[in-house]
C-alpha cells in the first residue's frame, strides 16, 4: 500500500484545484437591486444572459463589466423571463 500511496496523493493534488475551482464558480451569487434578490450565476444563468446579448442586439462582454445601467436591465429582462425560480 505505501508503494501506492505517493501516486495517489499525486493523483489527488493534480485532480484538487479543477474540483475546487469549479466548486467555487457554482456559488457565485450577484446580487440584483432593483430587485432586492440573489442570482446563483452558473450554467443556467449564462445561457439567460447570451440570451439578452442576441435579444438586445448587444456584443458579449463580461457581466461584472457591463455598467450599473446595463447590468440593471438585464435584471429587469431576466425577471420578465424567469421561468425556472
């Protein structure tokens, strides 16, 4: 079983950070404030917002790059087109 130890914990640190990182993205929240709520921002929430981008006719960008202004309304579209909360 030694012999096989060191692999393992190889293996293991090699396999650690994607599982951690990918677990952190899953908990990201933003917050809305027009609305006074909390979005999970994961696979799902991604999809709605490239949504708005073709809906609105906008260029990709990052949303924590848009301004207060477009990050608002992209609440606002998101809320009329919440069909899984």
């Amino acid at each position: 079983m030694r012999r096989y130890l060191g692999s393992i914990l190889l293996v293991a640190a090699l396999m650690g950070p994607p599982v951690i990182l990918s677990g952190c993205a899953a908990r990201v929240r933003v917050y809305d404030p027009e609305y006074h709520d909390y979005h999970h921002w994961d696979h799902h929430e991604v999809v709605y917002y490239q949504q708005w981008e073709v809906d609105t006719h906008r260029n990709h960008v990052d949303f924590d790059h848009r301004s207060a202004d477009e990050q608002n309304e992209y609440w606002k579209w998101r809320h009329a087109h919440d069909h899984d909360h």
